[in-house]
C-alpha cells in the first residue's frame, strides 16, 4: 500500500539490554515466547533473506531502540518513515517526517494523533510513561499517578523534570 523506497525489519538482538541490566524486573512478568512462534523465527529470517529485505539485529539491543535509530536517521536524510509497529514507546518519535503504522490496524500516528490521544506531543511521551509506568514493560511509575494525572502535570509543567522539581 505504501510502495516504499526503502523496508528493514528488525528483531530484538540475543542477550540481555541494557534495561534488563540496570533494572531486572524490567519485562519480568510477560511469559516466555510460546514454542510454536520460537520455531517460526528462523523461517521468517529464511523469507526475509530471500525477499531480499535487511534485517537489522545487534546483540544486546531491543528492536525499537534500532528501530527509532534508524528511523530517526532516515527522516534525517529527508525520507519519509514509516514504522510498523504496536509499541507506544516510538510515538515519542512522530513528526514531519515520521509516522506510526498499527500492524493490527488500519490506523496511522502522526503528531495531531498524540495529541489528540494523550494531550500531550511526542516528544513527552516518555514522560508521560514515566510518569504513569508502562504495564508492559513492568516499568512501576510514581505511586498514585495514572495516565490522567501524568497528562495534567506534563501540560502544566511540561516536562518530567520540570514536574519532578516542584514536588513540594
């Protein structure tokens, strides 16, 4: 649909993040993958390699951390990206130049979407997760604030730190 110029698909790199290093319980509670979709990976990079489409994998790193590198990189060289992904994590990442695809569905996230969802712009997002803690990724956030109070304190202070400053 989008006849791209340009298509890589990205895997999480073998071995633990950086993440699961400072912060064990990090994705701690999600159960292992389930054998059957184990056994399919290799057949995916066997399609992949025979499409011809780069797949970009480094040890020790999550696939939206390359994902995002190479996204942001890319709207850089003046491409339009577009990033087929459920991970809420890369809204932080919308723009001009950069837009989030649902694989589950039809719908596309650009800038005015964030806003419209969260009251917030992308470039808060990770606060906001901050903030509120992100359930599936078993990331805790501060005792007592939800998504609607994290909202309400980033439009009024705009920031994580600016919030965190003013705690009194």
């Amino acid at each position: 649909e989008e006849e791209p110029d340009a298509l890589a698909v990205v895997f999480d790199g073998p071995g633990p993040t950086t993440r699961h290093r400072e912060y064990p319980a990090y994705k701690a509670h999600r159960p292992p993958m389930p054998d059957g979709l184990v056994a399919q990976i290799p057949l995916v990079h066997r399609v992949l390699d025979a499409m011809r489409v780069p797949v970009l994998m480094m040890p020790g790193e999550e696939a939206d951390d390359i994902l995002g590198t190479v996204a942001v990189r890319a709207a850089a060289q003046d491409y339009r990206v577009r990033l087929v992904t459920g991970d809420k994590d890369l809204l932080q990442l919308v723009g001009e130049r950069i837009l989030v695809r649902d694989p589950l569905g039809p719908r596309t996230t650009g800038p005015a979407e964030v806003e419209t969802r969260y009251g917030i712009g992308p470039a808060q997002v990770p606060d906001l997760l901050a903030l509120m803690g992100d359930s599936s990724d078993n990331i805790p956030g501060v005792p007592g604030v939800g998504e609607k109070t994290a909202r309400a304190l980033l439009q009024r202070f705009g920031s994580l730190e600016e919030t965190l400053g003013r705690v009194d």
